[in-house]
C-alpha cells in the first residue's frame, strides 16, 4: 500500500460555522479524508491577529468549530484534527521564519491591504497582522504538507508560503517540500441577503442552526428580484431559493418549483416554507450528531488531546529538523 499523501488545512475560530462553510470546505474536507492522510486545525492564534482586544471569544468559538466539525462527518478516526495554540512549535517556527522573511513580501500581500479596508472599525497596523502569512507557512510546512485545501482567497497565502519554504531550504539545507494549494469550488447558495454567505454579513444560515430559525431566516430571504407581485412570473434560474431547493429538496420538488414559479402558480412564501422542511430536514443528522457530542464533554476533549499528540508529535520531529539546520538547538 502507499502512503496517503498529507494535506492540511485551517479554520479561523471566528464563530459557529454555516452553509456556505457546509457546501464549500467542509464538504471537501470530509471527501479528502478517505484519500489523504488530513491534518486538519482551528488557528486561534490567527483570530487573535484581528480580535486581540477582546479575545474573550475565541475559546468557546474553538468549541463550537469543533463542535460543527464532528457533527458533519470529519472523524477523529480519519484526520487528525488539533488547535493551534496547543502545539507551541508552531510559535518558535513562526519566530524563525520570521527571520527570513522579507517585509514587501508581506506588505504586497492582497488580502492584507484589502481586510484593512475591509474590517475598518478595528486597528490592524499591528506587527502581527503584518505577520499573518508568516504563521500561516509554520502552520503549513511544519507538517510538510503536500496540499492545502482552501478558497481562492487564501491562494496568496499559500503563495507566500511556498516562497518561504524555498527561501528556508536556500539557506539551510532542504527541509521543507513546497506546498500546493488545492482550490475548494466556491458553493452557489448565498446568504438571505444574496450577498456572499458569511457571518459578518449577518446573513447566514448556520448548521446547527434550530428549526424554528430556519423557518424564520428562509422566510426573509430574498428571491427573484423582478418577482414584485405574487401574480408576476418569476425565474427560478436567478432565485437563490431555487438553489436551496436544488441542494436539499426531493427530485420532484424541484422539477414542480421549476414550472410552477415560471408560471405563477405558486407563490415565493409557499415555495419557501416547502424548501424550508427540506432544510430543516437534511440538517437533521447533523444536529443530533451534534447534540450526541455536546452532551458529552468528556469525549470531546479526550478528541481534541488526541488529535493535539499526534500533531505534536509531527511538529516535535520537524522542529529537531529545523534546529538542526539552522544550527542553533
Ligand atoms: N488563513 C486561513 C483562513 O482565514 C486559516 C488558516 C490559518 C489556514 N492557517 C492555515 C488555512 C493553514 C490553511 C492552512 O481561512
Ligand atoms: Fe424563487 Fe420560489 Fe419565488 Fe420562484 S417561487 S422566485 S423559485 S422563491
């Protein structure tokens, strides 16, 4: 048999995750785990870049990650999953990498200037904030992995990193492979709002989400922007809900929204309540997988020690490695 090949991949633990996360990484990452050997990690320590002045949070959003993480299918049998901050290796390779690491390549980095902007309200001239990528590399190359799952943004992250490693091995010896990134297809579902789904938007549908705020949530969403009048004919092709009922309604379902709403038969509050029970519905094992877990503290935490001595043990040997190429033990 040959060896599975290592990937790894991170989540900020920024708050309980939802169906954009469902349909895009998440979905991605319980697939690979039956062809790759998975590291998978929840990056406190990167939550801490942007919300260092009141990290109160982070812990229990940790919880939650991992909580969602279970419940949907990634498997403690399968992957090793760990949080950052407990393999305190990844601060000392950070620290090094640090060393070599050019400023420019930092401060031309896109997604540094555009979150800037973006996240206003918070004071992100920060030395960490800079430093971002350069813990992102440790987090990456300590376990040498060979890919990373990720959404396009975080391709110049991956970028960055690959320039690290190689600019590491240029100097010290060859220690570390160049990872790749590997592109996780973006889901088609928006949020409520047909913005991007995303937490920040405030317009998410979350997976642990209860039925009674699923019902609420779809009946605000926005459909058919030209479907004014319950009498007007609308197009499914451009509704988000349509897309919902794509993924979660039954096959005939489907084909009757499809002719019905063209039509005006049937109306968008009828057409969400319908895809609202689907919904309710297919998140159903994950809720009560999820309630399995939360009911059992225990057994979550023995989980999480686990998953953190194996990653230790990976991030011991390759911190022997490091040391000893950078000749300072
Ligand atoms: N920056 C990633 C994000 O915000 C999270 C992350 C941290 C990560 N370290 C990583 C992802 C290493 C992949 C590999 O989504
Ligand atoms: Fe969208 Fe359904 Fe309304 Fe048609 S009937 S516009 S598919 S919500």
């Amino acid at each position: 048999m040959t060896k599975k090949k290592r990937i790894l991949s991170g989540m900020r633990p920024t708050g309980p995750l939802h169906l954009g996360n469902l349909h895009g990484a998440l979905a991605n990452w319980v697939e690979m785990q039956e062809t790759f050997d998975c590291f998978f990690f929840i990056a406190d320590w990167h939550a801490l870049t942007s919300d260092y002045e009141d990290p109160s949070a982070i812990t229990g959003y940790t919880r939650d990650v991992l909580l969602d993480w279970l419940s949907v299918g990634l498997s403690p049998e399968k992957s090793t999953l760990f949080v950052q901050s407990e393999i305190r290796e990844h601060a000392e390779l950070y620290l090094i990498l640090s060393m070599i690491t050019p400023v420019p390549w930092l401060e031309r980095n896109p997604t540094y200037k555009d979150q800037i902007l973006q996240l206003s309200n918070k004071d992100l001239s920060t030395f960490g904030f800079l430093g971002y990528p350069v813990l992102q590399a440790a987090d990456i190359i300590m376990y040498k992995a060979y890919g990373v799952p990720v959404g396009v943004d975080q391709v110049p992250h991956v970028e960055i990193t690959r320039e690290i490693a190689r600019r590491f091995n240029h100097f010290y010896g060859d220690v570390f492979p160049e990872p790749e990134s590997i592109l996780t297809k973006t889901p088609k579902i928006l949020g409520v709002d047909r913005r991007k789904m995303s937490k920040s938007y405030d317009n998410a549908i979350f997976i642990s989400e209860d039925p009674d705020e699923i019902e609420a949530k779809v009946a605000k969403m926005l459909t058919d922007p030209q479907r004014a009048r319950r009498s007007d004919p609308g197009n499914p092709d451009v509704c988000n809900v349509f897309e919902f009922h794509k993924l979660y309604s039954d096959e005939s379902v489907i084909e009757n929204v499809n002719k019905t709403c063209r039509t005006a038969e049937i109306g968008c509050v009828e057409c969400k309540q319908t895809m609202a029970q689907f919904l309710i519905k297919a998140l159903e094992p994950i809720r009560n997988k999820r309630k399995y877990y939360v009911e059992r503290p225990q057994l979550v935490d023995d989980i999480i020690a686990d998953g953190c001595d194996k990653a230790r043990k990976v991030a011991r040997q390759t911190m022997g490695e490091v040391r000893e190429a950078i000749s300072i033990k």
